[in-house]
C-alpha cells in the first residue's frame, strides 16, 4: 500500500497548497474561530516560523480582500461627522470638524480590524455563521459581503466532478447529438429510477429483519 499512499498524499498536497490560504479565510469569519484558533492550528501542524510566516500571509490575503470589496468604513467617521455637525454656528470654532477629520487619520481603524479586536465566541458555541453575517451586516458591510462570497464557495468539487462523470455515461460517442433538455431528462429518470430500486431494497430489508423477529417470537412462545 505504501506505493499508492505516496500518491494519494502529493495529490493531497498539491491541492492543500492551493486552497489551505483559502480555508483559512473563510475559517476567520467564523467568530468563534478568528486568528487565534487559526494560530493554534498552524502551530501544531507546522513549525514555529512556517507557521508564523503562514499567518501572516492569511492576513495579508484577507486585508487584500478586504480593500477589493471596497475601503473599509472607519471608526472615526461616525465622530467627525456628529463633531463637524455639532459645531455649526460657533463662530470662531466653526472649522473643528475639519481639524478632528486632518487629524483621525492615524487612529483609522478599518471594520475588519474591528471584527478582529472583537473577544472571539467560545469555540463550542452553537453560532450559525451565516446568520452572524446576516445581522451584521450593518455594522460589518464589507465583511458582510466578503463572507457571502467566500462561504458559499464549495469545500469540496467532489459534486460537480460527480455530475460531469455521470454525463460522460450518458453523452457517449454514440449519442452525443442529443440536446440539453433531453440529457436533462435521462439523467433525472436514471437518478429516480436509482431512488426507487434503493427504497426497495431497503423495504425488502426490512421485511426480512420483521419477518426474522416474528420468527424468533414465534420460536420462544412454543418454548
């Protein structure tokens, strides 16, 4: 077996390497999980500086998502806006809403460094993440969208793979002038025609298994 578990693992190998940066951003925007569970994964899958280096790349890939779904909306805006507001008609103070805005820069902090200082939840927790995102989607929009997109990517392309390989059964050589209608169509009979014979083997079981417990009643009554 040791040959053909070699190849099993560099496959394995070749696509961790292209979606274990993936993965790990969709596990931050699970809040019970963040940088703090994926820091302790990393630790013990790997050595103290690839780990490092590995956490650090995911948080450059999520900051770089972050800004392609536009900048993120500051803390400080809410503060500048009310303070500016506030400050009509005081004359001479008039222009301290410009003066607070010139300089909140170096306090900016982005949502998703705001999501990220939040305490994460406790790694038990129940928390339905996509209704986590669905109610914070106003205080969160741009994580709110992130996590729309990414967690609605597939884990796994075993599905898709799936139903190309079934169509390769039903496209052969020999009718592969058939329209999409009618491939539709034989692949939804074989697939019904497939449900029907499994629940009647399961019914067959199961008259069997009944049929066998009478028979044992039956065997301990005459007794």
């Amino acid at each position: 077996m040791a040959p053909m578990l070699a190849v099993m693992r560099e496959k394995f190998m070749k696509y961790w390497s292209d979606y274990s940066i993936f993965l790990s951003c969709a596990a931050v925007l699970d809040p019970c999980i963040k940088f703090k569970f994926l820091g302790y994964a990393y630790s013990k899958l790997y050595d103290g500086d690839d780990a490092l280096q590995r956490i650090n790349l995911v948080k450059t890939t999520m900051t770089s998502l972050f800004n392609e779904y536009g900048s993120g909306v500051h803390v400080n805006e809410n503060i500048a806006t009310s303070a500016s507001s506030s400050t009509c008609g005081l004359g001479a103070f008039s222009d301290y809403g410009q003066y607070v805005e010139s300089t909140s820069s170096h306090e900016e902090r982005s949502k998703l460094e705001l999501y990220l200082a939040e305490p994460a939840k406790r790694l038990n927790e129940n928390v339905n993440i996509l209704d986590f995102w669905s109610k914070s989607a106003a205080r969160y929009p741009q994580l709110a969208r992130m996590a729309r997109d990414i967690l609605a990517v597939p884990v796994s392309s075993v599905a898709s793979e799936s139903a190309f390989s079934l169509s390769k059964k039903v496209i052969t050589p020999n009718r592969n002038s058939l329209k999409p209608k009618t491939v539709e169509a034989l692949m939804c009979l074989q697939d019904w025609y497939r449900c029907k014979l499994q629940k009647k083997e399961d019914n067959k079981r199961k008259a069997e298994v009944v049929a066998l417990d009478n028979d044992e009643d039956s065997s301990s009554d005459e007794e």
